[in-house]
C-alpha cells in the first residue's frame, strides 16, 4: 500500500441504543416478629434463639452455622417441626457467646440456600436471657 494514500475507517452512521438506566434503590430493613413473616429475599432485623449449632470438619473450609428459632424449646423437646433459620459466619470455626439456648438479636440479607432461609455473615448482638418472674 503506498504511503500517500491513507484510509478511513468506516464509522457507524447509526449510534447504538444507549443502555438502559437502571435505578437502585437501597434495599430497606424489615424488622420481623416471627420467623413466619420471613421474607423470601431481603434485608431483616429479627431477634430469636440458637437451637443448635454445626461446626465443619478441618478439611472443610471454616463455617460456623446455627439455626435460629423464636423460642426456645420446651423441656421434653418439639414434637412438631418449626420455622428456622439459619446463619452461617463464612471463615469462623467458632463465634464465642453463641451457643445452643442463647438469645441474639442479628440482621442482614435473607436468601434460601437449600431451600432454608439463610444469612451469611450477619451482623448480631448475643441478648442477655428473658427472666421470668
């Protein structure tokens, strides 16, 4: 090609379409009585209690998870099944202060993970007991 002649590169006569605008809007906190009003998805504050804890294997990567309920079970155990809930603290092999009984105050997001309602790494406060009087 000689070097005199120069080409243009072709351009687009027509633009192409602008992408859609999407707008966020930051997701609101629901504070929820009872594991019933659950949401599929989204953020909530809810208070209840550990029913049991599961802690991995060392060959497993580190989770700690514990199954929440609103009450704690009565002497003699459940005889039917309950609403749950389950938060898993990622890396965690341990979370001092939760243990099974205990009574926490936590929030985040809620999404289902084997469809059981589920949050990870959530941000909580271990209560002190309801004492009855």
């Amino acid at each position: 090609m000689p070097k005199d002649k120069v080409v243009k590169a072709k351009t687009l006569k027509t633009k192409p379409p602008a992408p859609a605008v999407v707008t966020a809007t930051p997701t609101a906190m629901t504070r929820i009585d009872t594991l019933a009003e659950l949401p599929v998805r989204g953020r909530v504050i809810h208070s209840g209690y550990v029913e049991s804890i599961t802690i991995q294997p060392q060959q497993q990567a580190p989770s700690f998870s514990v199954t929440i309920v609103d009450r704690p079970a009565p002497p003699g155990g459940r005889r039917s099944a309950v609403v749950h809930l389950r938060l898993i603290f990622v890396g965690q092999r341990r979370v001092p202060g939760l243990v099974a009984g205990s009574r926490l105050s936590y929030e985040g997001m809620v999404a289902p993970l084997d469809s059981v309602p589920t949050i990870f790494n959530p941000r909580y406060e271990i209560l002190p007991a309801h004492e009855k009087h």
